[in-house]
C-alpha cells in the first residue's frame, strides 16, 4: 500500500494538472538514504529548456578527459553556430539571454571552465552553444548513452529558431533529469575531480525560486542545492541534488508547462519540492525500496553520495 506521504505528492501533482491545462506538470524524486524512488508522469516528454544545460555540463566533463584537456583550456568565442534544421547559420541575441558577460568575449577566447560556470550559474545561451560546438552533438548524444541516460533528447544547440520551429528541440522528461543527476555524482561522467567541480558549478545557481524556495528557510541556509532550472514562455522546470547536514542526499525534478499567470511560474515546482522535504522528514527504515524504484542504493554509490555533501 502507498505511503500516506507519497499519496500526497501524488495529489498535489494531479491538483496542479487539473487547476491549469495549459501547465502540465510532471516530477520524479530519488532518495539516497533510503533508496526510495517516486514519480508522477514521470516518462512525460517536455521541452528541455536550459535544464538541457545540465547534460551539455556532464558531456563537457567526459570529453574533457577524453582529450586530455583541462578546464583551463581556452576556447574561441563566437556567435555565429549552424541550425540543426537546415545548416543555415544563426546568432544568438543578447537581449533574449540571461548573461551578457560572456558576449564581451566575442572574437577572443575564454577558459572552459569559465564558460560551464556561465553556462549553469546564470544560464548563459551563447556559452553553452560555444560548448556543445566544442564537444559536438553526435558526440554527446553518445556519452549520454554510454551512461546509460534514458529520457533526455539533445539533439541541437539553444536559440535555434528554424530548428524550433521545424519540430526540432531538445526534451527531457523527469525521470531522465534525475537519471542524468544521478549519474553525475555517482561519477559516471568521470572523475571524483571532475564530478566535485560540476556539483560545485551546479551548486552555485543564482535562480532559486523552484526547489530551494520550496525548503524551510533554515534548512535553505544549511544546504548545497545542485541544480538547474528552466524557463521559456511554454516551459518552467527545476532539477537537482538537495544536500542536507546529516544525511545522504535526494533529487527532485520537477517539470512544468508555464501557467496562466507567469508571475507564478515556480510556484507549484516550490509546492512540490516542499512537500518532498517534508516526506523525507518521515522516519523509516533505510534502503525501503517501493514498487517504482529501479534499484537499490550500492556502498559505492552511498559514498559518491556522501563525498559531496
């Protein structure tokens, strides 16, 4: 029989689908303490929006050491990249991009490892297209299925409007983000350093209105949130890590469509992940694994959880 608790996710997921057609919402949670596993909707496709950003961070790392480079290896930054729809070429705006630091770089170079900063902490388009052209679609399309990541389609860089517009866009379900997050810190993606230095970049996200705002202000305070969120006129999302003192860490997902009234479009992402804190708070026995988990938590991955805290 389902848990009170998890029946109250559940609710709270078919409440917000019911309240606004026009914001589908669909979420999946993972906890490393007990090894339990949640979902609702969770194999729902959606555009990525920037979420996409956070597989385009964990194929950086495996190319990285893949051509033995390192993330102070410096890249020449442009703004002219190719549509995946017909190889027409395109730029990216900076009035429709959420950094404009990284435009000031134009026809110079940066580091790698500045760019993935710009990339995550705040969401910068033209960084993470000068990046993928770094590593290449084809290329990460493949690590992605070395890692055995189901549920996140990358299929084109960001901002390409032709591509958009030809039915062409990068997508990811729940499931897939937080397949995608936890095969980042159980270290599927490289290295203890490189797996440290990518939960630090996601950790230093400055747009926290989806999961962290869901926390208690104390616990808000107290924790490292791994994370990355998304948000385009049609799409609002937030996944990531939640490291909490005292315990191994959970990840939560949560995909929305955009509501009717924009101004609250973390609103129900908040909702969500407060109510999976409060869940977590529950006593119960370590390593429980309900119906819809896919597996149990090994010491290995304990301590990969337990490292990055």
């Amino acid at each position: 029989m389902p848990e009170p608790r998890f029946d109250e996710l559940t609710a709270t997921l078919a409440e917000i689908n019911a309240a606004d057609a026009a914001a589908p919402a669909a979420a999946a949670l993972f906890d490393y303490q007990t090894g339990r596993a949640w979902a609702y909707d969770g194999d729902r496709w959606f555009h990525a929006a920037c979420t996409i950003k956070s597989a385009v961070l964990a194929c950086l790392s495996t190319t990285l050491q893949e051509r033995r480079v390192t993330p102070r290896h410096r890249l020449h930054v442009r703004n002219r990249f190719f549509s995946a729809a017909d190889g027409t070429p395109y730029r990216i705006l900076a009035s429709r991009d959420a950094d404009a630091e990284v435009y000031t770089s134009i026809g110079r170079s940066m580091r790698i490892g500045d760019l993935a900063r710009h990339m995550i902490v705040v969401s910068s388009n033209l960084a993470t297209n000068v990046l993928l052209e770094f590593i290449g679609v084809d290329r990460a399309r493949r690590i992605l299925a070395d890692a055995g990541i189901q549920g996140i389609d990358l299929v084109r860089g960001v901002e390409d409007d032709r591509a958009f517009d030809a039915g062409i866009s990068n997508r990811v379900t729940a499931n897939g983000l937080i397949g995608l997050l936890r095969a980042i810190l159980e270290g599927r993606f490289g290295s203890d350093e490189h797996t440290a230095k990518m939960i630090d970049i996601l950790c230093a996200q400055e747009f926290n209105s989806g999961i962290p705002a869901g926390l208690p202000a104390p616990v808000r305070a107290a924790a490292r949130i791994a994370h990355k969120t998304g948000e385009i006129s049609t799409a609002t999302h937030d996944a990531g890590v939640v490291f909490l003192p005292g315990r191994p860490p959970y990840a939560l997902a949560v995909l929305t469509g955009t509501p009717s009234d924009a101004g609250q479009r973390f609103a129900a992402i908040a909702r969500v992940s407060a109510l999976a804190f409060e869940y977590l708070q529950a006593p119960r026995k370590a390593l429980t694994i309900d119906s819809h988990s896919t597996s149990s938590v090994s010491l290995q991955t304990g301590r990969a959880a337990r490292r990055y805290q």
